[in-house]
C-alpha cells in the first residue's frame, strides 16, 4: 500500500508536468518551469503529513505558480472537519491521536502531526464558532413552520440555555435557535425570538408553540405573535407539576383524569377535567405528537450527550458553541413527525383561529379554538 504523502507528491508532479511539460522537454505552451522543490505539511485522516512537492515559477518573472492539486489540500479544512465530527461522537481530545492513527502504524504522530490535545482543541473552537455563526444567519424565510417548541436546557447552576425547534407543513423538523442566559427569563426568550424574526420568521403567519409552562415563554411568545396565538403547554410536565403536590394516594386517579382530558374531542368538556387545557380541535394522532415538548426534549438528550465529555463550561461562548453542534448533529437523527399527513388540519385550524379574531368576524361560527 502507498503511503499517502507519495500518493499526494504523485499528483503535484503530474500538476507541475502540465503547467512546465514533460522534464527536458522543449515543447511550446508551457507557461512555467522547475524551480526545485520543497516539502511542507497538509491535512490527511485527522492529522498532518509532510509530503514533498515541486516548486514552479512562471516563464519570465519570479512569481511562484500554484499547484492546484497543492492549493486544493491546503483549502480543504480536513483536519477541523476530523475534529468536529470526533468530538461529537465523544471521542476525548486526549484520545483523539489513538483514534485517528494507530500507534505502530504507517503514518506517524510524533510531534507537529497535530493530533495533540491542544491542537485539536483548537481546531474544534474554530469549526464550531464559524458553523454556528453561520446557522445562527440562516435565512429562514423559505421555511414554512407550523408548530415551534421552546426550551431551556440547563448546564450550570447560572448557565441556561434557551433553543427553538420548527416543524415545517411536511412534518420536517428543523433546529432554530439557540440562546444563552443566566436564566429562562423573559428577555432571553425575547431575544431569541428578535433572533429568529431578524432572519425571516413571518410575525403575520399564524402558528402553534408547544412549550413547557414557564411564564416567561409564555410572556414573550404573546408580547412578540400576538396575545391570542395558540399556546400549547406540555402535559407531561402539567400532569408533572400537579401531581408532585398531590397525596400519593391519589397519584393514579389524578394521572387517569388528566390521561382522559387530554383524549378527548370536545375541548368543553376536556375543560371540566382540565380547566387549563386548552387547545386546537385536532385529530387525536396529530394531538398526541403535539400534546408535549419531546422532539425538543430528545433533541436536549442528544446535546447531552454530545457534550459529555466536557467537564466544566468556561464560559458562555463555550456552553453556545457545543450546544449548536449538538443540536446541528441532533438534526441529522431527525424523522418526520409520526402525525404529519394530518398537518393541512393543523394548517387549517390556525388560518380559521386567526379569522376568528378579525374585527368582522362571524360570531356566530364557533371557533376552532377551545
């Protein structure tokens, strides 16, 4: 097997015969020639290998021509893209060098190969700033959400973590957003809504949030949409909280209650077991994948683990930087929400809840909105 610095030698000789032409040879056309060689370092499996390549200078000046095999190389950012993707997967930086090359083998990891601690630890703070630079910039007019879910994620006692999760009209879901704050108040709520609002998400367009309860989620998602949107809050943590301050003896029938007010189809009657119930006449599939914040849940799960390996946040600039990974790595786990062919019934239930709210409205059509 070739070691791959000699395949990547091979390539700039081949690059520096088609810009000089065959060696000795006189033919015309060439636009440059040999001008000795030099050997320099490029990304390959996580590390760097040094490899040996021809210098070439244009016919009559002193300027160095680029190979464009070499310029290539040196472009790719193969060793940040290696560091991302393994510590990702919970691969320690300390053990980073192990993983990518083996110990007795053909491509060595002595000192300047840049599979140390340090080196890639540097690599991942640079990849993971630009990408989540970047996906917090993302246009997200073209995306057509329904329902978006909010939560905090906390990862110290004064660092919270506020993220967004959209689910478009096909039932794809989407991370948003990602914010950071001391706690889940309503001006880190606000903020991150300003956040998605400044990228492109209509304020007009009619939509569900599905969140856990806090009041200040509560606060901003109606000072910033309206104060009539549709506010779905988690049953699970509902059922939670009420039961948490019930008698033990009275846990079953109290969780059957609210099991049975969340079934039902007359949002009237569901009011007489749940007074704080509320919510759009759906189908019971398309209810039940809307009735709690799991996708944001499982997607926070998927961030923890992501982020395992850290054992202390130094800052908040950190605590963002592996939350976006994590929640970009989560998308790619994504599956199409379970109820989603009964989403035109989602769409159709808002578009008639914002009708109802117009000054000229029919009063005497109910609303869809219990």
């Amino acid at each position: 097997m070739e070691f791959p610095g000699q395949i990547s030698a091979e390539i700039n000789k081949q690059d520096a015969a088609a810009l000089c032409g065959a060696r000795h040879g006189r033919e015309a056309g060439k636009v440059g020639h040999r001008w000795g060689r030099t050997r320099g370092p490029i990304g390959f499996h996580g590390g760097k290998v040094v490899v040996e390549r021809p210098r070439v200078r244009a016919k009559g000046s002193k300027a160095e021509l680029a190979l464009p095999s070499w310029s290539a190389a040196i472009a790719e950012d193969w060793l940040g893209a290696w560091a991302l993707n393994l510590m990702l997967i919970n691969v320690s930086t300390r053990r980073f060098g192990r993983a990518v090359r083996l110990p007795e083998g053909d491509i060595p990891a002595g000192a300047g190969a840049g599979v140390s601690k340090s080196a890639v630890s540097r690599r991942f703070v640079a990849l993971s700033a630009e990408r989540m630079a970047d996906w917090m910039a993302t246009d997200l007019s073209a995306l057509d959400l329904l329902v978006i879910q909010i939560d905090g994620l906390h990862l110290a006692d004064d660092l919270t973590l506020v993220a967004a999760v959209g689910i478009d009209g096909e039932g794809v879901k989407h991370p948003l957003g990602v914010i950071e704050g001391a706690t889940e108040n309503a001006a880190v709520v606000q903020a991150l809504l300003d956040n998605l609002i400044g990228r492109g998400l209509d304020a007009g367009t009619p939509r569900l949030f599905i969140i856990d309860g806090a009041k200040a989620l509560t606060k901003a998602i109606r000072r910033t949409f309206g104060r009539d949107t549709p506010i779905q809050r988690c049953q699970v943590h509902k059922s939670r909280n009420i039961i948490d301050r019930l008698p033990k003896s009275l846990h079953a029938s109290v969780r059957k209650t609210l099991r049975q007010a969340g079934e039902l189809d007359d949002a009237e009657t569901a009011e007489k077991l749940l007074r704080n119930l509320a919510r759009l006449r759906l189908p019971p599939e398309l209810r039940r994948s809307l009735a709690c914040t799991n996708i944001i849940e499982n997607m926070m799960g998927s961030i923890r683990r992501t982020c395992r390996n850290v054992k202390r946040w130094r800052n908040a600039a950190m605590a963002l930087r592996w939350t976006a990974a994590g929640m970009i790595e989560a998308a790619k786990g994504f599956r199409k929400l379970k109820a989603h062919k009964h989403l035109p019934a989602l769409r159709a239930a808002l578009a008639a809840h914002k009708l109802s709210l117009l000054p000229n409205a029919d009063l005497a059509q109910p609303a869809k909105v219990a």
